[in-house]
C-alpha cells in the first residue's frame, strides 16, 4: 500500500538515527547497515508501527565523537521501504525520505535510542513534488567535472530525463560534501535555493580541483 500521508498524520515522537555525514532528503532511498543493539532494537520498533518512520539528523559540528552529541534542530524522517535480516543478525534496511522536522526537544530514550518531539509545520510542502525554478544546465556543467574528479559513473541520459525535485535531492544525497555542506543542503528552504546550494557547492569543488577534474601533482 501507497504511504502517502497529510501533515497530520505524522507522528509528534519520532525515534532519531544521529549519523554525520549522512543526508536524506524528500523521496530519496537512503540504505543503511544497521548493527549496533540499540538502533536494531529501534529498527524492530518502528516496524511494529504502521508509519515506520525513523528521524535521521546529523551531530553538531564538534560532536560527532560524544557518546551522546548534540544534534542539528533540524533532519528528514524517512519510512523503511525495504528490510532485510542477516544471517549474522543485522537489519539491511533502506529508508525514504518523507519530511523534514523541526526539533523541538528531546525525549526519554527507549532501548538506548534517543526520541525527540518534532514539529512538521515549516516543511507541509516536502510531502508533494516540487517543480524546479532553477537552471538545470548550470547544475549539469559542474556536476559532469566533478563526478569524473570523484570517480562516479552517471548515466547522462537518465539524470537529464529526472524530474526537478528527484534530480537535486538525490544529487545531494550522492555526493560526497562535508556535513556541513550536507546539512546546508537540508536547510535550504525550498527545491530552487537547494539547486542552487547545490550548484554553488559543485562549482566550488571543480575550482579547486581545477577544469579538468584533477588535482595538484
């Protein structure tokens, strides 16, 4: 069955998965190797619930290495789509990305997973597809460069063929930008100033490795 869900049909207490350097964004497939007991005790829990969604938010510039890091107010929930259980006891699961949330406070933790209260009310549109106002080939000329820098094969006809909102948040998903740049990408308020984010940061990368792709011998 479709999830295809109105703003309030989201919960208020959303289990958070805090992972740097990790971005989902609106309709992106997002897998993930789930291993340690308490998200696997959270994976276990959210498939009980029928909306199986999970907050993925990024530690906090300088937190990434604390036992319990502060995180951005900011993430993406997304909903299991695909699971699969291991022979060794992980759970492959991918998720999609469904709405960004706000957060308001953090909860008690249940099973060693944290909880936090979100708020949905700035971001109602991430549950419908944006039509991009941005310039795909501006985006496209950068982008060619700096997949041949970082070695990732693309097929050109398929990425020209992808629908605006599909095209700009799974770019910014690829990618392999700085958390900081990542969530940038998160923030940007709507699908035509994350294009344009994205175009910046492509730009910028291909600078710096020159016009060719290559860096300094």
């Amino acid at each position: 069955m479709a999830f295809d869900p109105v703003l309030e049909d989201l919960p208020a207490i959303l289990p958070i998965f805090p992972l740097s350097g990790v971005l989902l964004l609106p309709r992106g497939p997002l897998p993930l190797n789930i291993f340690e007991p308490r998200y696997l005790a959270m994976t276990s829990d959210v498939l009980a619930q029928p909306q199986r969604l999970i907050g993925m938010v990024q530690p906090e510039s300088g937190q990434e290495s604390r036992v319990v890091p502060s995180v951005y107010r900011i993430g993406c929930a997304g909903r299991i789509t695909q699971f699969q259980e291991t022979d060794d006891g992980r759970y492959l699961i991918t998720l999609t990305g469904v709405c960004r949330f706000r957060v308001l406070e953090e909860m008690a933790g249940v099973k060693g997973y944290r909880r936090v209260k979100a708020d949905w009310a700035d971001f109602a549109h991430d549950l419908e597809e944006e039509e991009g106002g941005f310039d795909r080939d501006r985006l496209i000329a950068p982008l060619k460069t700096y997949f041949k820098a970082q070695k990732i094969e693309a097929n050109w006809d398929a990425i020209r063929d992808t629908p605006d909102d599909r095209l700009v948040n799974s770019l910014a998903m690829v990618c392999p930008f700085t958390p900081a740049e990542k969530q940038a990408l998160l923030v940007a308020p709507d699908l035509t100033r994350r294009a344009e984010v994205l175009t910046t940061l492509l730009e910028m990368a291909v600078a710096e490795t020159g016009a060719d792709g290559a860096g300094p011998q």
